[in-house]
C-alpha cells in the first residue's frame, strides 16, 4: 500500500534553525490526496504544472532480499534517506521545489519464519504495486527516483516504462551481482532476467560486476541474452580501463539504443554501506555519485533506482546505519538531481 507523504510526517524529520531554510520546507506533497488511480494521477499532473520535476518515493520492503537468501533490513532506508535529505540546505545550488516526496509504499511484512515460497509470492505481489504507482508518476512526465527495498524492484520499474513508452529499455546497474539469474520465482537476484523474459529489458550493461560474485550459470544466461559489463576488477584492481572511459562506452552505447534509460544503483557495490550483501572490497561512494552524474547528465534516463541499503546491518548498529545509509542515499539523490538540473549560479 502507498503511504502518501503528509506534513505531520515530513515535520518529524525536519530540523529547523533561524535564518536557514532546509529543503525539507520546500519540498511539495500530495498530503490531501488520497491513492485512488485517477486522483492520484490528477494530482501528479498539476503537481508537474506548479513546477515539480522529480517525484521520490520509498519501498519499504526486505521480501525480495530474503526471498534470495539474502539479509533483511532494506525496510527502513527510506526513512534514513529523508532525515538527512529533508535537513540539507535549499540555497542557490537546490531549492526543493522541485522534488515532490510522494510517499513510502509499504507492503505487509512477513515475519522472519516466513518460508522461501511465501518470500517469494510476496514480492510477486509487491511488483504489481511498484508498476501501478510507477505508471502514475510517469503518465504525468515527472521522473521517479525510488529509494529502498531491494532489486527486486527494478522489475515493477522497468515494466512500468515497457508500459509507459511501449517499448523495452535500456538500462544500466551499478552492482557487483548482474541480478540475472535464472528465473526460479521473484526474489532481488532476478529482476532483470524477469524483465528480458517479459519483454521490458533489450539493453543490459552491469558496472562493476564483481568476477567472482556471479555464477558461470547467471554470466552464461546474461552473455546469452547480450548483456555486457566491466568487471570490478577491471577498473578498480587490474587498472586496465578507467572509469571514465568505461562511462563514456557505457553512455555511448545506451544512447545509441535509442530506447528509454533505466538508471540503477545497488549500493553492494559501495564499499562499506550497510546493505543485504555489503562489502569492504567495493567502489568508493564518490564514484557511485559520478556514476549517476554521468548517466544522467548524458542519457536519457526515464529514472533512478537505489536499492538494496539496509540500516540495520550496520556492524556499529542501527543509529549509525541510518546515518551513513542516509548521508549517501541523500549524496546519490543529488547527483542525479544536478545532472538533470544544471545548477544556475
């Protein structure tokens, strides 16, 4: 179910201070509106024409992780990601106005003796939300940056656009893991095997796929469906491209499809973020946020998606976990907010 952002809500994340005005004072809700399809449709049409560009909404769900044998915990990272966004300044760089935070979707949780099957089903039914709520914001050509729950939740995304565009896009993941493995029922390892299979996905690029981190029978399957990647290993240890050129070839080729652009980011690949499959061997967040630059600075991307962050497995415990998953999810928001809205000084 989507819970729509209201004030009340927004106001216990907000830090004021006299003299300063934070983003969170400028940002725009649909507090009043309620989640029937054509008064929510409605009401992100006149949000677009009262100058809204992005829309940011949280999945706060750990199905799909779990459902891949993965760890829980990706249900609170949007809420980490607004008590830091919200609190940053809006100033010359960014005003806020125009962001409108939708609102979280908020599936029911399954407890932790949930079996693989029921995890499984969950996230299935969690797809037909995603693409509902997806399709809305779309429809009124503004563009979603979706925050939290797991990778599973590329697929609602990129049907959403099938939809949309009636056509398959192109898309582009930061990630050590390709999440196409083989289509077993939905969980976060598969949404982009699940899209190609249902006509979503013609364009694949993985960035940072880690060599070891993906079976022969998954790099099999992606080679099969045309999918291409730069290794970790290749940018990061071997050294023998760097990620400039790697960005440019990426952007190049994403262009040249011609096709929508789906912009993903599965923070595993980030050295140290608390997350379902963290790592210490990873990209630097700084390279993560260009990365986003990159893209959207010189693509057409339909969205961003970053997934997977999981306050809780921070190994110094959850208030520091919503701190650092909150500082860098709200670093990587305005990466892509600043490519697609050239600061004007």
């Amino acid at each position: 179910m989507l819970q729509m952002m209201t004030q009340a809500w927004l106001d216990t994340y907000l830090s004021t201070r006299d003299g300063e005005t934070k983003l969170g004072q400028q940002v725009q809700l649909l507090s009043q509106v309620n989640t029937q399809p054509s008064e929510l449709k409605h009401a992100l049409v006149q949000a677009k024409n009262q100058g809204v560009q992005f829309v940011i909404l949280g999945i706060s769900e750990d199905a799909g992780p779990r459902a891949n044998l993965g760890r829980g915990g990706s249900t609170t990272a949007f809420n980490a990601a607004m008590s830091q966004l919200l609190n940053l300044q809006s100033n010359r760089y960014l005003n806020g106005s125009e962001c409108l935070i939708l609102g979280n979707i908020e599936p029911k949780q399954l407890d932790t003796h949930a079996s693989t099957e029921q995890l499984r089903q969950a996230t299935a039914e969690l797809d037909q939300q995603v693409i509902e709520v997806i399709s809305h914001i779309l429809a009124a050509e503004l563009e979603p940056i979706v925050i939290g729950g797991g990778h599973n939740n590329a697929y609602g995304l990129l049907m959403a656009l099938k939809s949309h565009f009636n056509q398959a896009a192109a898309a582009v993941n930061l990630d050590p893991h390709s999440d196409f493995r083989p289509r077993e029922g939905r969980h976060s390892g598969n949404g982009f095997s699940y899209a190609a299979a249902n006509g979503a996905l013609a364009y694949y690029h993985v960035l940072g796929l880690h060599e070891l981190k993906n079976s022969e029978t998954t790099l099999e399957q992606l080679s099969l469906f045309g999918g291409e990647w730069h290794s970790f290993q290749q940018i990061w240890v071997r050294r023998e491209v760097s990620l400039e050129e790697a960005l440019k070839a990426i952007a190049n080729n994403l262009n040249q499809t011609q096709l929508p652009v789906a912009l993903e980011l599965d923070v595993d690949a980030i050295a140290k973020m608390p997350s379902s499959a963290s790592t210490f061997a990873g990209v630097p967040l700084l390279d993560a946020c260009h990365y986003i630059h990159y893209i959207a600075k010189h693509c057409q991307t339909a969205y961003l998606h970053i997934a997977e962050a999981a306050p809780q497995c921070h190994e110094a415990g959850e208030i520091a976990g919503n701190r650092d998953v909150g500082q860098s999810v709200s670093e990587l928001i305005y990466a892509y907010i600043q490519a697609k809205k050239p600061v004007q000084y």
